[in-house]
C-alpha cells in the first residue's frame, strides 16, 4: 500500500491511498475542516472509492494520453496511473492541491528553488514536441480539446524574469502556443478572449508574446494571488472533476456533463443566482463567438472557503469561425443552448426553454443575448485594431476571416430573437 499526503492550501486534508491491487481512495484528516477536495467529495468521515478518486486526479493531469505517457517515461513510472503521476507532479497542481509521500511532508515548506529562464529557453519549450505541421484554415471536425492539444506549462514572472518552479513553489503563469496545425491560434484565443474582457464578462488575463519569434498566450492564472509574502494558491476545480466526471468524456455527447447539468451543479454553489448567470453570460458568448471548445472542463469552481464556492472566470476560449469546416456541416458547440447547439441555429424558442430551465425570466435572457450581439460587434474591431497598433504579425490576416464571420453571425442572432 502506498500514501500520498494531501494538502488543500498549505493545511493537511487527508490521505491518498493506492493499494496493492491498484485500486485507490481518499479520506479526510479527522480534524480537517477546511474547503472540500471537491464537490464530488465533500468533507465527511467516509472514504472515498477509485471512480470519484480517479475522476478528480485525471482532471489535474494533462488531457492528452500521450503527454501522461511522456511524463510517465521521464519520472520512471507508469503513465496510465494518476496516483504515480501526481506523486511526482503534485506539488504545483491547479488550485491548491498539493500531493506529497507520506513521511515527506516538510517538502511543501521548504524554501522556494527558482530558475531564471531566458527567452530562447522559453521558446524551445513553444515549438511543437512533433513533427511540424503545415498551418492551414481548415479543419475536419469541430473539437480542438484546447486544454488537450496545446504542449502547455506554467512558469513565475517576478520583478520582470521569468522563472522555472522546482520542488513546492507556486507558479503564476500558464503558456500556451496554440494549436499546431491550425493557423494563428494562438492569436485567435487571445483576441477571443479579450473581446470577452472588453464585454464585461469576468475573463482570465492574457497577454500575447513572442519569445525569439516564437509566439504564445501568456495568462495569469486565476487560481494564483501574488501577495507581499509571496504566491498564495487559490483552490478550484473545473466542472468534469466537481461531477466526478473523467476528461475522456468532458463533452456532452459523449455522456459528459450537459447545460442542464452545470445548471443543477451551479444551483449548490455560495450564490446560486450570481454564478448561474455568469455561467449563462459565457455559454451566449461561447455561442456567440462560435467557440467550438467550451465543455465541462473549461468551466471551474473557484472554493474561497469551507464551504464557499463560485464561478471562476472564462478561460481557454477561441473562435472557430475563422476556420472553415471540411465536409460543409455547421459548426456544432460543446454545450447546446435549450437543445440546440449548431451554429445560427439557436432562436428565441431555444432561448426561453433555456431560461425557463435556469430559473431566469425569459425576457432577460433575450436582452442578454441582444446586449451581447451589439457589444461583441462593437468591441471585436476595436480590439483588432489595438493587436495591428501593437504590430502583432498576422492580426490583419485573422481579421479578415473572423470580423466578417462575427458580425454576419451576431446580426443573424439578432433577427431570430
């Protein structure tokens, strides 16, 4: 049997057990009494099984079974296993879940070890780990699994160097180089993504650099709140772990977590009404900007304390409407809106069996979904012209294929309210 010490803000939750058949389970310190691990496992002297264990240690893992092996090779253990694999990544997780063997404990309270990093070590580990495919506007299906495709890692910025976290430090930053294959992704996320800000919906802040010409996403991670004494970690978890849900089935059709179901999850949350409605703000956005990638696992739980959750901010979203589809279907999105999820379908029927299964009057949600239109096509030009006065290369060219696209989409919304 091994054991894995679990630690939940720098405080000793529980323990983390694998046994000798490969089955594992988890179960709270008996005088803990902080935020739960998860939603799916509220703190209560009981001990958790390997489905919701497995559900929720997968959704700290990198998405892509390939990556898990990789990482697997390089630490001398088993790629498949969660618990092996957090064993030895498990002390920077999302949130603030920290994993350590037991009898190892005084590792989350040693001093921080920090490496600087130079710009061409950053853009090293950009390039793509594979062969490099050629860019192009096409795709042949609607998934992308942004979360899944992109090789990427997180660093701390501090006093303006960047630096490699070793051991327990916290890292404050997530990079993304978009991906491969899929032209000027990278700047598709980034300008998805500020148009959200620019519209007032609560966003993730990213930024868009280059590191020896070799481009990325740079976003400040939500779950991380620099502070003078250093980094403090903030606890989440996205939608597939709080419904004990496994990545491999994050999207809706395949069995994975539905609208109605981030609905009834969003209903137990500290302000049902508050994050219901953001969550309804994104899901029109998302539908809006013909995002193809918003599922469960792009949707998270902030826990501000023992028993205070909320909505975290809108992270990992990027307009399919630059790309063309092969095969001349519409574009499909991870969510539907009152059953429906194709792209220009959505009406003001689809609308009102959405509210009315929200508990929000209909008429709001028609005003949210026009105010969203008007001020989507109003902010996007203004937020590309700001990227072609930064002289960010390619700007000009996503423009053309996305500002046309959104606005025939947004003004086709509005007729069919």
């Amino acid at each position: 049997m091994r054991e894995l010490s679990v630690f939940i803000g720098g405080i000793y939750a529980g323990t983390l057990v694998q046994d000798d058949h490969g089955a594992r389970s988890f179960s709270y310190d008996a005088v803990y009494d902080g935020p739960p691990l998860s939603l799916s496992m509220p703190v209560a002297n009981r001990v958790y099984r390997t489905r919701v264990v497995d559900a929720y240690l997968l959704g700290l893992l990198p998405d892509d079974e390939h990556v898990r092996r990789e990482a697997g090779k390089r630490f001398g253990v088993s790629g498949n296993n969660p618990f092996a694999l957090v064993s030895c990544m498990g002390l920077d997780c999302p949130g603030a879940v920290q994993f350590c063997p037991k009898g190892n404990e005084d590792r989350i309270r040693r001093p921080e070890d920090l490496v600087v990093l130079t710009e061409e070590q950053i853009a090293h580990r950009l390039l793509p780990r594979t062969g490099r495919q050629e860019d192009t506007w096409f795709r042949e299906a609607e998934r992308w699994s942004l979360g899944g495709n992109q090789s990427k890692f997180a660093l701390r910025f501090d006093s303006g160097k960047w630096y490699e976290c070793h051991g327990a430090a916290a890292t404050t930053h997530i990079f993304k180089p978009g991906i491969e294959g899929m032209r000027l992704e990278a700047l598709d996320e980034y300008l998805t993504m500020r148009i959200a800000q620019a519209c007032g919906i609560p966003s993730e802040h990213v930024e868009y650099h280059t590191f020896c010409g070799v481009p990325a996403i740079v976003a400040t991670r939500y779950d991380r709140r620099v502070t003078d004494v250093g980094v403090v970690r903030i606890h989440q978890e996205d939608l597939c772990q709080a419904m004990s849900v496994t990545p491999d089935k994050k999207y809706a059709e395949d069995g994975g977590p539905s609208t109605p179901d981030v609905l009834r999850i969003l209903r137990i949350t500290s302000d049902p009404q508050m994050s219901i409605q953001g969550f309804t703000a994104m899901l029109f956005f998302n539908y809006l900007m013909g995002a193809p990638d918003a599922h469960a696992k792009n949707y998270s739980l902030l826990h501000m304390g023992t028993t205070d959750c909320v909505l975290a901010p809108l992270y990992d979203v990027a307009s399919g409407l630059p790309y063309d589809l092969t095969g001349n279907r519409p574009l499909r999105l991870a969510m539907s809106i009152g059953g429906e999820n194709r792209l220009g379908f959505v009406g003001r029927e689809h609308i009102e069996r959405f509210a009315v299964s929200a508990g929000i009057a209909p008429a709001s949600c028609f005003n949210l979904m026009a105010n969203l239109c008007t001020r989507i096509m109003a902010q996007s030009s203004q937020v590309v012209e700001e990227a072609v006065a930064l002289g960010i290369e390619g700007a000009e060219e996503l423009a053309e294929r996305l500002l046309p696209r959104l606005e025939a989409h947004c003004q086709r919304t509005l007729q069919q309210l």
